[in-house]
C-alpha cells in the first residue's frame, strides 16, 4: 500500500512512516466534538469554535467570511500510541475509573470530563448511512480507512496547511482564485479527539460528499491551503447538530460544508489520473 500525504503545495509520496511523522505531530482537539455538540442562539454570540460552517452557495472566489482554525502546539500534543499498548488499555466509558487511575486524573478534573465525553461520542450510535470508529492507533486508522475505500487501493490524504505563522486563529478570510474540486468514489474523515493518547474519531457517509481544497486569506494576511468538505444530504443529522444553528437551517433543507483544522484527515483512494478540477 502506498500513502500520498497532500497538504496545500505539499505531496509526500512513501510508505506508512512518512505519514506517521506527520501524524505523530498532530495535537487532539475537541474540534469534532465542537461539531456536533455545541448549541449556539444567535450568529453575534457564538463560539468562535463553532464557525467553521457555511454551505456550497458561498463557496466562490472574493467570497469573505469568519472562520476559526485552531492552531495548536505539536510539542504538548498527545501523540499515537503503537498498537499493542494502546490495545492493551480498555477504550470504553463504563472502564473509565480505571483508566482515571492509570493517567493519575482526579474525576472531577476537565481532562476526565473530555475522556468521559471522547468515550461517550465514540460509543453513540451512527447516523442512518453512516460508519463510523474510534482509532486508538495509526495502525487501527489505516485498517478502517482501507475497509471502507478498499484493501486494493492505494491511499491519498488530504490536510489543511497554514502557509504563514501567526497566532490568531479567528478572523475573516476571503477564497481567492484556486477553488479545486477533489473527486473521489468514497472518503473517510478523521477528526482528532481529546484523549491522553491520539484518539481519532474516524467515519464515513453514504450520501454525497464533496471534497474541496481552497485558498484564503486572512485580514492580517495570513495564507492557508484549506480543506472543505460539504455534506449535501444533512436530512438524517439531528436537529441539535451545531451547524443548522450557525446557518439558520434544518436538516434536509440545505447541504452543509465546513473547513477541516490542520490536524485532521481526509482519506480518498488514491485515482490513477487524479480527480482534481477547477470549479
């Protein structure tokens, strides 16, 4: 099998190592979490966490909006475990006093309640349509990704890239001139969890999916090569879901799209004649 790491300008063709140096220095977020569980009133007063939603009408170059990307410190953050110690832990809510015990984290400590929270969503039922599994290793990652895209293919993976340092992470941006759509059969989304260890949170949808990689820049001139993806079936999604409330929608009235942070992961087969276009 072979891996082609995409991000921005950057392709990284190889083996399984070369995407685990990336992925080692990818920090756990409750970026997913975010996603789904925040419950936001009115768009003057959100989270700026939440604002990463928009839909497909909007998605045009000189298009200008608020967008939050989580920058985070790859030296503080958890890293993979190789698999036979993280299989050798118990991932599951109903074990989590023990697994308090092992991390030495008092019940009553925020980073108890984002274990407990991390094992509830990875334990919740999928949407209708939907498959969806908790990585506990790169290895476990590979082996879902490769299940549902196919043993027989050869994996590519798409990452957002911050093309400039900066420390602000909520600002406008406005897409610039390089829309480009990614066709792809199937994809797989990976989203980074909170955990002692890199838990990613790891699914895929039968409806349709479409894949996008866009240029912005920020008011302070920042420049990021982000990736988007737009969900254009949200009828099974339930109605609490954060986005119908950032974009005054329900579900089944409007596609959804939303920006990846930089250390989460869009799998797609790798095609022989690559299936990127302009839109």
């Amino acid at each position: 099998m072979q891996i082609l790491y995409e991000s921005g300008a950057r392709e990284l063709a190889g083996t399984e190592s070369k995407l685990l140096d990336i992925a080692l220095n990818k920090t756990a977020t409750n970026e997913h979490q975010t996603e789904h569980k925040h419950h936001a009133h009115n768009h003057n007063h959100m989270d700026p966490s939440v604002m990463v939603f928009f839909t497909l009408k909007d998605l045009k170059v000189g298009k200008r909006m608020e967008i939050n990307f989580p920058k985070r410190d790859p030296s503080t953050s958890p890293k993979f475990w190789p698999r036979d110690k993280a299989d050798s832990l118990p991932f599951s809510l109903n074990k989590l006093p023990s697994l308090l015990k092992i991390f030495s984290l008092s019940p009553n400590s925020p980073q108890a309640k984002a274990m407990a929270d991390t094992l509830t969503e990875c334990e919740s039922k999928p949407i209708k349509g939907e498959v969806k599994f908790c990585a506990t290793s790169l290895e476990s990652m590979l082996d879902f990704t490769q299940t549902i895209l196919g043993f027989s293919n050869d994996l590519q993976v798409y990452a957002t890239s911050h093309l400039t340092k900066s420390s602000v992470t909520f600002q406008n941006y406005t897409i610039l001139d390089k829309i480009m759509r990614i066709s792809a059969p199937k994809m797989v989304a990976c989203h980074t969890m909170p955990y002692p260890y890199a838990i990613f949170y790891c699914h895929s949808q039968e409806s349709e999916n479409r894949i996008y990689r866009v240029s912005l820049v920020g008011d302070n001139g920042d420049m990021v090569e982000a990736m988007v993806v737009c969900h254009m079936d949200t009828s099974h999604w339930g109605h609490g879901h954060v986005s119908f409330q950032v974009l005054g929608v329900v579900p089944g009235s409007s596609n959804v799209c939303h920006f990846f942070p930089a250390d989460n992961f869009i799998w797609v087969p790798k095609l022989e004649v690559h299936g990127v276009s302009d839109m």
